[in-house]
C-alpha cells in the first residue's frame, strides 16, 4: 500500500536543503512556492542532461595541458597537471593502433617484449574496439592517440549524459537529485581517466528499469553492465535481501534471469574455444579474472598505506579483502532484515558497493563513478554530498601530485608517502561518513529526506509500498511497523499481504 501524496508537482530541493538554497542564489535565488515546473521546453529531466554535458566538457577542458603534450612528453608533467588519462596510452599499449584483436591477439606489455591480453572485461573491450575503428588512421601515432581520447570522450559524455538522465528519472518526485551527479566535482574530473562510464551507465538504466517495475530489463542492464566492470553484480545482493523481506520472489528471479542471460550472451562468444576437440576457456577471456587475482596492493586501499608504513609487502590480500568484504556483506544483510523499515533499494546498492571500494587493494580515482549515482539516491542531501566529493577531489590530486613525486627523480616534485597516506585516509574517511549517514537514515527512517513526504521507496519498483513477509528483530528491539507510514500495513512474519486467511497474532517485541 503506498501512501497517499501528491504527485502533480517534484520536490523542490531549495525548500527541503539550505545548502540547495544558498546555491540557487546564483542563478536567482530559491524557487516560490507557486513555481511550475514542467509546462515549457525546460524540464528537469533535460536541464539536468545539459548540466552534465556542460560538467563534462569542463573535465575535459581540464585535460587540455595533457592534450596539448603532457602525455607524450615527460614522465611527470601529466601528474603536475592532474591531467592523466590511461586511454591515449593504452591506444598504443594494447595493440589498437596496429589493428590487434582484444582476446585473440597477444598485445606487447612491456619495453622487454613480453605478450599477453588485454586486462578489460569483455564489453568495455568492445567499447575500446568501436572507438579505434571511429579513430582516423591518418598522422602521427601521437595525432592518433589525440584522436582516439577524444572519440572515447564524446561517447563516454553520452554515457554521462545518460547517468544524469537515469538518476533524474528513478525518484519520479526527486527529478533534481539528478543535479547531484551532473554538477558532482570528482565526476566531471575523473569521466575520462578510463571507460568506467560505459558500465556506470547501464547500473544507472537498471535502477531506473527497476524502480519502473521492469525487472526483466533491469537484470539485462545488471548482466551487461557486469559485462563491463565487475562491480554491478554486487547490486543483485540488495535486491535478493529486499525480496526477501518483501516476499518478491518472482521479481528477483527476473531479474536474475536476465542478468545470467545478458552476461553469457555477452561473454559466451568469446570465453569459450575449442582444443583438441573439447571446449576450454580462452586464455584471453581468462585474463581480466587472472589480473585482478594477481594484482598486488596498489593506489588508494588502505592496504597501501599499511603496507608502505610496515615497509613489507602484504601476503595473502586478497583472502584479507575477501573476509572483509564477506564481513561487510553479512553487516548489509543484517540491516536489510532487521532495520525497523524495510530500507529503500539505493541505500543498500551504496553500502554493498561502498564497502567494495574500502575493502578492494586497489581504488582508481575513476572509481568513484561507481558511487556517484547511488550516492545521489541513497542520500540526496547537498551539504554531505559536498563534504564526501571535496574528500574525493582531494584524493583525485594527492595521487597525481605522488606520482609526480615517484617520477620526477632526484628533484622530487609533488606529494611524499606521507601525504599520499593522508590523502588516501580523507577518501577513506568521506566514504564512510557517507555510509554512517546513510545507515543511520535506515535505522531512523524519519531522517531519510527521500521518505519525509510519506513515500516508501520511490526507486523500489514492486517494493514500493508493499508488506514485510520476513523481518528478523530489528536492531532498535521493536519490528517492522516502526518508521513507516500510518497507514502502511501492520507486518507479519512469514505471510504476503492478502492470501486469504486469517493473519496471526503480531509479534510482540520480546519475540
């Protein structure tokens, strides 16, 4: 049952956020209460896409030294300028420029000429194949690279364009949470240091196919976004424990379905060869799962910093990352089963896929486009949305102005290994302030700015509105009536809502 409210007219941010209202002081002050929105040209929806797109010409203004020269010539000038992008380096470096085949071709790796594959998952290596063969083959090879960012960039501005879009579109009343992405600092920034994007676009169309109900289509999105970057599958998580507690069972196996199927139809042609008469997995395929096992501890986990300050190599990573990470998830679960009120779908998308990133022995700047859209729908609140991207934009320049200092020789310009680990401890620490506010918007549902007009869960698609089934004791001691709305149903244990028999005696809060 959803609860009755008006939705002729979005909410207007500058009434509900101060921050929000000091900010529309430059363009005019707050809008009045009697302000229509809809009724000309200018939506939310397309002034929110515009906005993105104009973020992300800036970020790509912001690359112009590195364009102009920076990375071609001198080791260090690309960190001076916090201008480093890995797509002209790896135009060259992974075999695109002399027509290689990602996953069938061995590509040289290093000066010494050693061979291997490239190191993507199979959809972006598809997304770097269409940019090179979009790329003029005519000039220099550094005219080419010149080339193949910018091919890269305005197909990735239109992935941007389409996070914006996806986000203004799930909280059906929130269309201008959707400013929290376009004008987020770290996302202009980091939009172009690799092909992040491209599986950040399809997580963004899933939450949007979800919250619309669609949750075929939604786990298509899942699986092909998951065909791109790793980090979408862990979206399932959330969505099998808030089937749970709603008793959703068909819709998590849609949803599921579609998934496996959008990321076998995407991987099949390519993982599987055939030797000697039986099937094997291609060793191309292989290698983005070899790499990431493999990879040792690098920039930005906090792994780094306890590594350099211990003076020794970290053995057995990757099984500290795994236990923490099960640890995180099991945190997660509890929440999603025993916080007073079911929480809403993009609180739990953020903190599974947070933790990832704090746990995870590496965390590329880029990374944070994986939080960005989430962050925006978990906690659209412009002071702490702020407060996390100034952490993020710090550590976006503490790790170029240390590479500066690794590579600038004996005159050691930039950042030492002292200021790196303090770096990495702010970005460590917005994160997580970012995630303490969202875990306590879930245990004190009337602090969620998303659910003080009286909604549920406006990007929940059939969870929206509907009855607990399943509720372990929450963690305030009492059970799943608390937070929701008057008129909200009283939850049971183990029934859906309407079977046509009597409902038990409620529980009582000792159990």
């Amino acid at each position: 049952m959803k609860s009755a409210r008006d939705d002729s007219q979005p909410t207007r941010p500058t009434a509900e956020d101060e921050v929000a209202a000091a900010g529309s002081e430059l363009i005019g002050g707050p809008a009045g209460r009697r302000a229509l929105f809809g009724t000309s040209w200018w939506t939310p929806v397309r002034v929110i896409a515009l906005v993105a797109i104009g973020m992300f010409a800036l970020g790509m203004v912001q690359k112009a030294p590195c364009y102009d020269g920076a990375w071609f010539h001198g080791a260090s000038s690309q960190y001076t300028h916090a201008c480093y992008s890995d797509i002209p380096h790896l135009y060259s470096g992974r075999g695109f420029a002399t027509d290689l085949v990602p996953y069938f071709d061995r590509i040289p790796v290093n000066v010494s000429g050693g061979m291997d594959y490239l190191e993507y998952p199979v959809l972006t290596g598809l997304f770097m194949e269409v940019a090179s063969w979009l790329t003029p083959q005519d000039g220099s090879i550094q005219d080419r690279e010149q080339m193949y960012w910018m091919v890269n960039s305005g197909m990735l501005m239109a992935c941007a364009a389409v996070v914006a879009i996806c986000v203004a579109r799930t909280h059906r009343r929130r269309p201008w949470d959707g400013l929290l992405v376009a004008l987020a600092p770290a996302f202009a920034l980091t939009a172009t240091i690799n092909w992040d994007l491209f599986a950040v676009a399809f997580a963004a169309g899933a939450m949007l196919m979800w919250s619309r109900g669609r949750s075929f289509n939604a786990g298509i999105l899942i699986g092909l976004a998951t065909a791109a970057k790793l980090y979408p599958v862990f979206l399932l998580g959330p969505l099998l424990l808030l089937c749970l507690r709603a008793g959703r069972w068909r819709a998590f196996a849609r949803v599921a379905i579609g998934a496996v199927g959008a990321w076998l139809a995407i991987n099949l042609p390519i993982m599987l060869t055939t030797a000697g008469g039986h099937l094997h997995l291609r060793e191309g395929w292989l290698k983005f799962y070899t790499f990431s096992q493999e990879r040792p501890v690098d920039f930005g986990s906090f792994w780094l910093i306890i590594s350099q300050r211990t003076g020794n190599p970290l053995e057995d990573v990757n099984t500290y990352a795994t236990v923490l990470m099960l640890f995180a998830c099991a945190g997660v679960a509890a929440l999603a089963l025993c916080a007073p009120r079911r929480p809403r779908l993009a609180q739990l998308a953020f903190l599974i896929v947070a933790a990832f990133v704090l746990t995870n022995k590496v965390y590329s700047p880029q990374y944070v486009l994986w939080l960005v859209p989430l962050a925006a729908l978990a906690r659209p609140k412009w002071r702490d949305f702020l407060i996390w991207q100034a952490c993020e934009v710090v550590y976006f320049v503490g790790i170029w102005m240390y590479l500066a200092y690794t590579t600038s020789g004996d005159q050691r310009h930039g950042l030492p290994p002292e200021g790196y680990q303090l770096a990495i401890a702010i970005h460590l620490l917005g994160t997580l302030y970012l995630c303490a506010l969202v875990v306590r918007d879930v245990l004190l549902p009337e602090r969620d700015v998303v659910r003080k007009d009286g909604s549920d869960d406006p990007s929940g698609g059939v969870l929206d509105g509907a009855p607990d089934v399943f509720v372990l004791r929450d963690l305030g001691g009492h059970h799943g009536h608390h937070g929701r709305p008057e008129d909200a149903p009283v939850v049971h244990w183990g029934r859906p809502e309407g079977d046509g028999t009597p409902p038990p005696p409620p529980i009582s809060p000792k159990g």
